[in-house]
C-alpha cells in the first residue's frame, strides 16, 4: 500500500481480509467434523499434515471465532458458521483437553482427544480457554461460560502460586529466572476475561482490576528497563539482566512489541496517559531493535548487547511478529496521532501483506527468511492458526472505525 494513509479504505480491507480470506480457510479445512475441534497442521492448499491437535489452539480459534462474530455483527454482518465452529471448539474443550486427574490442561491431544504431550512447566493452555471461553460466553450470550472463564483464571492462580506445581524451565537454585511472557499473556488474559463479566454485569471486575494492578506492577518492576532502552524477555529474580547467558541478554521484539498494545490499551480503558505512554515507549525501544533497516519486516530475535545469537530461526521473519507492528503502530497512532507512527503502520502493513497472503488458496504463511523468501509454504502447525492474524484485523478493524469517525 503505497497511496497515502486512508482509514476508510483500509476499515474496508480488513473487513474483507477477515472475513473473506482468513476465517473461510479455517472453516473449509481446519474444523474437525468427525471428533470436533480444530487442526491446524495444514498445507497451503488446506491438506492435512498433522493429525494431532494443539489444545492452544482450540481456545485461541474459539477467542477467534467468536470475536470476529462479534466485530462483524457490530458493522451488519452475520456469520453464523463463526457460532457453530465456536461451539464444536467449546465441546471438544471440555470433554478431551483436561487432565482429570489433577484439572490441567494438556498441549497436545490426538484428533480424537487421547493425551499427547502435557506441558507442566506452562499453563497457557489454561489462559487461552479462558478468553475462548469469555468470547464465547460475550457472543453467545451464555454467561455460564464467562463463569467457567472465570474459574479457569482462578485455577491458574493457584497453579502460579502454589509451590512445586509448576517446573521451571532453569533450575531455581542455580540458574533462577524471570519469564515476561506470564505477566504478559495473563494482562491479556484478565482484560478479555473483565470485558466479558461487564458485558453480563457479573461480580469479578474488581478482581481483575487488581490482578492486572499486580501485572503491571511486575511487568514495570523487573521487565522493563528505560536506561537500557529495551524490555527484556528474561532476567534474573531481581530484574537484573543476566548478561552471562545467551537467554539473559535475549530480546524478543515480537513479544515486546505484542505487550506494548496490551498496556496502550489498558491505558484507553482506564484513561491512564502514563500506561499509555509506557506503553509507546516499549514499542518506541523495541521498534527500533527489531525493524530491519536492510529487508524491513520485525526480525525474530535480538541480543541486548548485539552481540552472535544462537538460535538458527534468530533472524527469520515469523507471521506473528508482523502482526502485532500492525496492531501497536495503529494503537500508538491513535494514540498521538503523529506522523511516525502511521509511518511505522505502513511499514508493517505492506511488509506483510506484500508476502504473507495466499492469493490463490487463502489464509497467510506463516515463515520467511530474512531476506524476504519463502521458507515453506504450510499455513498451520501447533503454533500457528486462526489467532494472531484475525486478532490483527480484528484490532484494527475497532481502531480503524474509530479514526474514519474522527476523520469525519
């Protein structure tokens, strides 16, 4: 998109990507007619290449589902397939992917439901049934499921808090770390989770507002680091940077950058200018360490004192990174209103949508090297499916609408 910066055609766009593209592919070849549930280990042209199924992904597909039933009913479309799918993804939920034993989540389940791999140092499976099941509940209007979104939340904070139950990725005694990934995804998590119990006027939201109060208060203690110009993806117990280590001085743009809207708009929600400003100032920090000057695109990963990386995918160019420069850009945009910012929004903007789209089968791929060529052409795995691109259109689709009314 080279022509100037225009919200109305670009509202449309998304509109168009979302519904006409992306969630279509999902519906046609994911969505498990027989056993339920979603795959997502599919070829370009929708082709089964894995049969096992990413219980991750049957929570985000649900959040995805359903929001987009929501964004496109608020704009005079009705899609009741996204309700169906929503459904089929609730039932397979709760009949395969927890471990009864102990109410854990599992990550990997055969198509048919058996246990696969269940990951005890994590409990992201947990906060992403928790969205599914707070958009599901918003959408569907059935607040029991907000309920059990609810209780899942709690579930994870005794799971967080009680010791022994989660095994660390290091150990505690002689290499103890920080992740920002928790405090990250569970802010997320909590406001999707508030929005649904204010939708149905259920008691909770003050419980989350304090939750997200101690988010922020950890994110900002140990994660973030103004002398230093980055947010860090791991430290030590202290908050310090473990320069010593190849995972100390790791940076991950993509994940900053994805946090930094969370916060910006946790700072619309709460009218809170210095949230909002802490937020454009970690996308400002990160922006600047992850944009690549040479190929453009978000580049996987940094280190902190630029020196050798050791992961092989360190300057790949992933779908998802990509997707959140759209949304923060479009937040710090609306924001502020400056010029640098739309500026960063057209960068990003072309950047994936000059590559990632399949013009001829639908959806986007997922993984290009550096340079800008196709590293294979799969549109799904257990990490990648219907979530961070809806959510991106979805994002911007909201944003868009409300600076098209400004523009009036």
């Amino acid at each position: 998109m080279t022509e100037e910066f225009n919200a109305k055609k670009l509202l449309s766009f998304y509109k168009r990507s979302l519904t006409a593209s992306v969630l279509p592919f999902w519906l046609k070849y994911g969505m498990d007619s027989v056993h339920g549930g979603i795959y997502t280990g599919l070829d370009r042209d929708g082709s089964l290449l894995e049969s096992d199924k990413s219980v991750w992904f049957q929570g985000r597909a649900l959040w995805t589902f359903a929001q987009s039933y929501m964004t496109a009913a608020s704009y005079g479309e009705e899609h009741p397939e996204y309700l169906d799918a929503c459904r089929s993804l609730t039932d397979f939920i709760e009949k395969h992917c927890t471990d009864k034993s102990d109410g854990r989540m599992y990550f990997r389940l055969t198509k048919d439901g058996k246990p696969v791999i269940k990951r005890l140092r994590y409990f992201f499976s947990e906060t992403f049934a928790v969205v599914g099941f707070a958009a599901y509940g918003r959408a569907s209007g059935k607040k029991e499921y907000v309920q059990k979104a609810f209780n899942l939340l709690k579930k994870i904070d005794e799971i967080r808090s009680a010791p022994g139950v989660l095994i660390p990725k290091f150990d505690e005694k002689n290499a103890p770390s920080r992740g920002f990934g928790v405090p990250m995804i569970l802010l997320n998590t909590v406001s999707e989770l508030r929005a649904a119990l204010r939708q149905f006027n259920m008691e909770g939201e003050d419980f989350c507002n304090r939750y997200i109060d101690a988010l922020l208060k950890e994110i900002k203690t140990y994660f973030i680091r103004p002398e230093l110009k980055a947010v860090l993806e791991q430290c030590a117990p202290d908050g310090s940077v473990q320069y010593e280590h190849f995972e100390g001085r790791l940076l991950n743009p993509g994940h900053a950058i994805e946090g930094a809207w969370f916060i910006m708009k946790e700072g619309i929600e709460r009218g809170d200018k210095d949230l909002q400003k802490l937020g454009i100032d970690m996308f400002d920090w990160m922006w600047e360490r992850g944009w690549d000057k040479k190929y453009g695109g978000i580049i996987y990963f940094r280190d902190i004192e630029n020196k050798s990386l050791s992961e092989y995918w360190q300057d790949m160019k992933f779908w998802w990174p990509q997707n959140e420069a759209v949304i923060a850009s479009l937040y710090a945009y609306f924001l502020t209103g400056q010029k640098k910012y739309q500026t960063r929004f057209t960068l990003a903007h072309d950047y994936f949508h000059e590559r990632f789209p399949d013009k001829k089968y639908g959806e986007c791929y997922g993984y290009f090297h550096r340079d800008g060529t196709l590293s294979t052409p799969l549109k799904g795995n257990m990490y990648k499916g219907p979530f961070h691109i809806p959510r991106m259109y979805i994002e911007g689709i909201k944003l868009l609408e409300r600076l098209s009314a400004k523009s009036k």
